[in-house]
C-alpha cells in the first residue's frame, strides 16, 4: 500500500509526533484553539477543515489497523495510490465542498453519502476511479450508494462522513442508523480531545 506525505503540524511543535506515513499529526487530546473554535461552531463557520478529517482518519487506523485506506486526504489524489484490501476512506468532492465516505468490501464500493449525491463530480469520480481499480475492474460500475442517514444543515457533511466511517469498519456497526443531529458535533468533540473515535449518539 503506497503512503503518501503530508503537512499537519499543530500550533505548538511539542504537541507533534512523527507518524510512520510520513505524516505530522498534532496530539489529539490536545485539540489546538482553531479546531476548538471550529468544531463548536455552527453554520458555515463551522465546516471541520482538512486537518481535523485527517485526525479522525489516523485514529481510526490506529483503532482498525486491518483496514486499508484512511489516508490523508491529499493522498487519493496521488495517482498510483489504491487500496489492495477491504478499505474505507473519506473523500473530498471538490468544487462541491461537499464531503462523503465509500468503502470497498465484497467486491463492491459503498457510497455513504450525508446528502444522496446522484450526480458524481468527475473530481471525485477521478478519485475512486484511482482508488479502487487495484481491487475492482472499473469501479463506478460497482459503486453502489448506502442508505445512510441525512445531514439537516448545509456545513455537516464532514461530521456525518467521519460517523459513517466510524460504522463501515465497526464489526457491530450500522451505517443505517439515525444520528442524534443535535450530539453529533458535541461527540466529536469528544472522542478528538479523547484520542479515540466511537460510535456517535442515536436518535431515539
């Protein structure tokens, strides 16, 4: 599995260390005033950028290692990179600012989209085009879109595509099930300052 550089140096170097994938991650249960400031808001000003996807990607390696994918998100654009094993990866749409989550297992690529993107960007078609063709002759013929549950804002996507990665590689988990929408940012909050990502709060 081909891994990929990448840049994430937190505000303070001595909350940093050196990852095997060449990656920099800041500690995350030491969340940096900026992701703070982030993840507590709400409304456009509240979309989790790239670092924070990053961090909930490498904790969830740390906690499914027999999982492939969860690489930073500038490494599906490198071409040559492709998974070789049931895999899970956050993608980025775009000029779509839009956020989802596939998985490949069973010879089928699972699309858990927040808002039912049926009309793909051909950036994020790229990308899974690049991804899993290692393991799946053409691939956007065996993508198949999960029934997931739905973002109620326009800013949450990232939220819900770290929840959904969260259930894809939980040997119990439910990618179907209702968040409870009004806990779901305040969990996250959580399992990043607590170094370990989990399954979020349901609707009752």
């Amino acid at each position: 599995m081909t891994k990929a550089n990448c840049d994430q140096r937190g505000e303070d170097e001595g909350l940093s260390q050196e990852e095997p994938n060449g990656c920099t991650i800041q500690n995350t249960k030491h969340l940096s005033p900026d992701q703070m400031s982030l993840l507590q808001s709400q409304g456009y000003e509240g979309m989790l950028d790239d670092e924070i996807i990053n961090t909930a990607q490498d904790l969830l390696q740390r906690q499914f290692p027999n999982s492939d994918g969860l690489q930073p998100v500038v490494a599906v654009l490198v071409p040559g990179y492709k998974v070789t094993k049931n895999a899970v990866q956050i993608h980025h749409g775009g000029e779509r600012m839009h956020w989802l989550t596939n998985s490949y297992r069973n010879s089928k690529i699972m699309v858990a989209d927040s808002i039912r993107t049926d009309n793909l960007s051909p950036y994020i078609r790229d990308q899974r085009t690049n991804l899993y063709s290692g393991v799946v002759h053409e691939p956007l013929k065996h993508m198949h879109f999960q029934d997931v549950d739905h973002q109620k804002n326009n800013y949450d996507c990232r939220v819900f595509a770290i929840a959904f990665a969260y259930e894809l590689l939980s040997e119990d988990g439910d990618p179907e099930v209702t968040d409870n929408h009004k806990a779901i940012r305040g969990h996250l909050i959580t399992c990043l300052h607590n170094g370990s990502i989990n399954k979020s709060p349901i609707k009752e």
